[in-house]
C-alpha cells in the first residue's frame, strides 16, 4: 500500500527535490506523476524493465524497445514515449495478444505507461479514422494531463490525413458532458500546434474546422476556452481577416463572458 500523504503529495517543483521514495515508485509504475516536474524525469527504461513483461510483453520486444530508447538522437521525455509506442506497434500488431495487451497500457495505474497506448491505436493499420478515435476516446478522458496531451500527438498525423472525415466525426464531440474531450476537438486539430507538425490545409483553409469552433465559442470550461482561443490564434498569424470577421460575429451571436475570453486570447497577436 503506498501511503496517503505520498498519494495526496503536490509534488517537488525541482527534479532535485523529489523524494527518493516518490521517484522509486513512479519508476517502478506504482504511482502517477501529479506535476510536469516529475512527468518528465520519470526513468522509462526502468519503467519499462520493471513492468512489461508482467503486461504479457516478450523479452525479445522488450529488448528491442529499450535499444530503440537507447539509440535516439535526442532524447527527451515525448520522444521517448513515441518511440516506445512506435516499437511496441511494430512488435505487437500481428501477435494474438496485441488487444490485451493494449487494454493493460491504456489501463495501466501508471501514466507515463498509458501513455505509450495511443500510439497502439493511431499506427494501426486495421482501422478507419472513426476506429481510432472511438478506441482513443478513454485515453482522450483520461484524468492525467500527461495522457492527454499525448494522445492528440499521437492521432494528430491520422486526423490531418483524414481531416474532413475526422471533423464532421469530431463535431459530435464537441457536444460531450467532459471538457477532456471537447478540449481535444480544438486541440488536436490546432493549425500551427505546439511540438508538433502544422496542419496546413488549415492555417490556409480555417473555415474547414468552423462547425466544431462554432459549437465551442461559448464552451463554459476555461480549459477548452483556452484551446479554442489558441486555435484561432494560430490562424490569425496566416489568415488575420477570418479571426478579426469570426470574433465580430460572435461577439454579436453570443455576448457572453466565455466567448469575451475566447476573443481576447483569440486576438492576442493581432492587437500586439
């Protein structure tokens, strides 16, 4: 049993500060991280040594993946958790156990483990975009702001090959009790992104993602205000016209205070 007070811990804003117990059960996969500090010094080639062959995980994949670890050429915490998704996909998508095994990541207590799930699902060739998100969606929920993130890196390569299909799938979304999920309609399709490749068709085309923004423009969660803003952000450095003309719409459409923050941070680069 891992004790309350480490559980309900707020976590060290320093690398240097974490308690050796703390650190010695994330690595291990007992506990999640609570704060990015401890998200991003999580050893995942222990992680990984401690945990995957309990998850049903062949030595032989387990080597390959932990040389794949060992032999990047720039290491860092996302690209770690890339790489380890990418090579479990390889190893795993013609085994018998691949759906087991995919259902213990995604399930996992840990979430720099769950973390490697999404990738399980966006590299599969079986499935249709609609497939992927559907199988995603848990993760896409989940409570971890780690797995969150992770997950629309993982599907933002799928949506953009399939953007219309993904869009018109994604509106529906929009419409979910969770913002987790609304978030990521806005997130994951984001036209310039953070750590993460620019959708084109988007920074030049914005109107394509408009009955998802729509939905959203009075959205009452500051969580997915701030992605919606950011969205029309990116696009207000490529196309000024279409946020200045959006804002002005809505600002008559829906006078509210959500949308009122929404424009702001939509706009913040056009009024610098």
């Amino acid at each position: 049993m891992v004790e309350p007070q480490i559980l309900n811990r707020k976590g060290a804003l320093k690398a240097e500060n974490i308690p050796t117990e703390v650190l010695e059960l994330l690595n291990n996969g007992k506990i999640e991280t609570v704060n990015l500090t401890e998200w991003l010094i999580v050893n995942h080639i222990q992680l990984i040594k401690t945990n995957f062959s309990g998850l049903g995980i062949s030595n032989s994949a387990i080597e390959k993946v932990l040389s794949e670890i060992q032999n990047q050429k720039k290491s860092s915490t996302m690209n770690t958790i890339k790489v380890v998704g990418e090579m479990l996909y390889q190893e795993l998508k013609d085994k018998k156990e691949f759906e087991n095994i995919l259902d213990s990541l995604s399930n996992h207590p840990s979430d720099s483990i769950r973390c490697y799930a999404p990738y399980l699902i966006s590299l599969n060739e079986k499935l249709k975009i609609q497939e992927k998100l559907n199988q995603a969606k848990p993760l896409v929920a989940d409570k971890h702001f780690g797995v969150r993130e992770i997950v629309w890196m993982a599907l933002r390569p799928e949506i953009e090959k399939n953007l219309e299909e993904s869009i018109v799938f994604l509106i529906d979304w929009t419409k979910s009790e969770d913002e987790n999920i609304r978030r990521f309609t806005t997130e994951a399709t984001r036209p310039r992104g953070v750590w993460c490749k620019h959708i084109d068709r988007l920074k030049e085309n914005p109107e394509i993602a408009l009955p998802i923004l729509e939905h959203l423009k009075s959205d009452t969660s500051k969580y997915v205000q701030y992605s919606v803003g950011n969205w029309l952000n990116d696009v207000s450095k490529s196309q000024p016209n279409f946020v200045i003309e959006l804002c002005k719409k809505w600002q008559k459409e829906s006078p509210a205070k959500e949308t009122e923050k929404i424009i702001k941070r939509a706009k913040r680069t056009i009024e610098k």
